[in-house]
C-alpha cells in the first residue's frame, strides 16, 4: 500500500496570529510608558509635531494617543496651551494611596472568604526576590505590579479589577517618580512573602494588617513634598 504523501502545505496547531495593532495604539502604549516611568514628568507639555518628529510618525496618531492618554486620566487639556502629562498634586497623592488600601483589604478579606489559590503570588514573591539580588529594578517593579493585580484577580470581583486597573495607573507613575532615587530593593521584595503566609495561615487579623502596612509606605513621606519634589 502506497505511503500517503505529506501535505505541500501542513497545517502549524501553535502559530500565533500576527497582531495589526494600530499605529495610535502602538504610540499611546510608548507614551504611556514613559509617563508611568517618569520619563515624561508630570506637568510636561505634548508638543504633536515634536513628538511626530521624535517618533517618526504623522501627527494624526500622535494626536489619537493622545486622546487616549487623556481618557487614560494621564493627560489633561489646557486652555490657550495644549495638552501635558497631567500633573499631581499632593491630595490626588493622598486619595490615591488611601483608595488602594481599600481595594487590597477588600481582596485580602475576599481571598480569604473563597479560599483561593496563592500559587501566583508565591511566584511573584520569588520573581521579587530574584529581581533584588539581581539589583534589576525594573524586573522587581514588575513583578510589584504583577503581585498586586494577581491579589485583586484572586478577588474575583470584577468592578472590583475595573476599577483597580484605573486606579494603579497612578499607583504605577507616583511609585517610579518616587522611587528614582530612593530604591532598597531588597526592603521592598521581603514585604511581600509575609502577606501571603498570613493568608495561608487563615490568619485574617494579620494578613489585613500586613497589606494595610504595606499600601501606606509612603505614608512616611509628606504628599505634599512627593507631589512638590516633582
């Protein structure tokens, strides 16, 4: 019996398709990541043709990332001006921080109530540690980021994950612009394990308290400073 002859054109199970994102998707995403970084500081003017030049692009996408940055609650239109990275101040510094500890208590009691998986965070936890002996400030930034939004996933509460996507846009750009200067990476990735042993452990008291602790690390600082220093 004759061998089947293999087809001039297999079909590949694990190629991705390739993604068309759009080119004002493309920009916002560069812009934005420069204003959660602290490369754009707040208060900074968004020039469109400086910016088309610089990115080597038309005006009009630069103009539509723009928009969306402003949608996003990063940028702001002033009159007779133009736009700029909307600037903080120090009670938006303040609300910020305050509405975060309510969010992660919130997903604490949650995790606790629904018994959910911690395997994320433990490997979040690891990834911390990993990124602070390596003194890679960037990987333990995301992977601070990571830990966080995987302790509101866990929640399973999905306004509650809207609106805390929101809300860490801001958490994202005061912690790079604060922490500039000032990084004991070390400090940062050993607040972390503790948080989820005390969930482990069922230990309610504790675990609330750990992650109250924990989003009021700036409260050591003056807003007003933060926000001033700027």
């Amino acid at each position: 019996m004759a061998t089947p002859k293999a087809s001039a054109n297999p079909t590949v199970h694990d190629m991705q398709p390739i993604e068309n994102v759009p080119l004002r998707v493309q920009v916002a995403d560069r812009l934005r990541s420069a204003i959660l970084s602290g490369r754009l500081k707040p208060g900074t003017g968004l020039v469109e043709t400086a910016l088309a030049e610089q990115m080597n692009v038309s005006r009009a996408p630069i103009r539509e990332a723009i928009q969306i940055l402003e949608n996003d609650g990063l940028v702001e239109t002033i009159a007779y001006k133009g736009k700029r990275v909307k600037p903080l101040t120090a009670r938006e510094v303040g609300e910020t921080y305050s509405l975060r500890e309510v969010f992660e208590v919130m997903a604490v009691r949650r995790i606790l109530e629904n018994g959910a998986p911690l395997d994320d965070l433990r490997a979040h936890c690891d990834e911390m540690i990993a990124a602070a002996e390596a003194d890679d400030f960037a990987a333990l930034v995301a992977a601070d980021e990571a830990f966080h939004h995987a302790l509101i996933r866990l929640a399973d509460h999905d306004l509650l994950l809207a609106s805390w996507k929101n809300l860490y846009l801001r958490i994202h750009q005061i912690m790079a612009l604060r922490n500039r200067d000032e990084r004991n990476l070390a400090e940062v990735a050993s607040n972390h394990p503790p948080i989820v042993q005390a969930i482990a452990d069922g230990d309610a008291d504790r675990a609330i308290k750990l992650i109250s602790d924990h989003t009021r690390i700036l409260a050591a600082f003056d807003p007003a400073t933060i926000a001033e220093a700027l």
